[in-house]
C-alpha cells in the first residue's frame, strides 16, 4: 500500500496508509494529538475557533481509526445537519456520525466546509473518498470526562472513544 493517498478512478476509493505514531499535528489551524489511556483511544484537541476545532476533532479521529490521510479533492459529497442541547452533545454526536458513515459506508471526508456552526448546531458539507480500510473501528464517542474548555487561545478538549 502506498505512503501517499491515491485515488482510483474508476472507484473513487482512497488507499491509506496504517497509522503511525501521532504527534500533535495542525490542521488548518487547530491541532490534535493521540494521548494515552487505560483500555481505550483518547485525543486532545482544538483550535481558535469553532470551525477549527470541531474540523480537528474530526480529522484526529480519523487517524485514531487509521484513515487520516486523504486528498481533500475527494469524489463522494455528503451533508451533515445535527442539533444538540449543548457543545459537549454537539461534539458525541458530530464525531459519532463521521465514525459512523466510516464504519457503515467506508467513507473519509478531507474536507470539510461549515455552512452553520453554533455551540449547539452544525450544517455541513463533507467531500472525500471511501477508504480501502479501517484500522480500527470506533464503536461509541463517549462523555467520559468529557469538557470543552474555552480560554483566549480558543477551545480544547479531550475525547474518549470505546474500541
């Protein structure tokens, strides 16, 4: 398999790499980082604003899942609508739905663009490509010790996933 992402034409599908050793990594500019914890995965991440870093969590997620490298140029569009009561809800169920559609449907979105984006709203269009593998499978985003924090440096947080 190939270090780079390449697409298939006439699939559409993105070939991927396993996944390595995850140092923080910027994306935009947010960042993301694999941390440590007892039984299941576990991510850091943020950025300076909503879109950054919900878009980090995302794409830090996918390399939890061991498909975090693909074209942002992808052939498959999907659209996104979620509502939640709060940030924390937002963040289960955003990131839930993205394990979800690369679970059931093998697809990885590199890009992401925002069309709404609140404390407690998200509309969004994803374009990317179905992967040839997962890694990992995501069975859940949990709230363990799940905070957003929001300081002057914009948000973070850390999320707990159940493998």
């Amino acid at each position: 398999m190939p270090s780079d992402p390449a697409k298939t034409p006439s699939t559409g599908q993105c070939f991927v790499s396993s996944r390595q050793g995850l140092a923080p990594s910027l994306t935009t500019v947010g960042f993301y980082e694999e941390i440590e914890h007892t039984a299941d995965l576990a991510l850091k991440c943020g950025g300076p604003d909503l879109d950054s870093f919900f878009r980090s969590a995302a794409m830090g997620m996918y390399h939890l899942m061991g498909i975090g490298k693909t074209r942002p140029d992808g052939t498959l569009t999907q659209t996104v609508a979620l509502e939640a009561m709060d940030m924390e809800s937002l963040l289960v169920d955003w990131l839930g739905e993205l394990a979800y559609l690369a679970e059931t449907q093998n697809l990885m979105f590199g890009t992401i663009r925002f069309q709404t984006l609140s404390a407690t709203r998200i509309e969004a269009v994803l374009t990317g490509c179905r992967v040839s593998h997962i890694e990992k499978v995501i069975k859940a985003v949990t709230y363990h010790n799940l905070t957003i924090q929001k300081t002057h440096e914009g948000y973070a947080a850390t999320v707990v996933f159940d493998v």
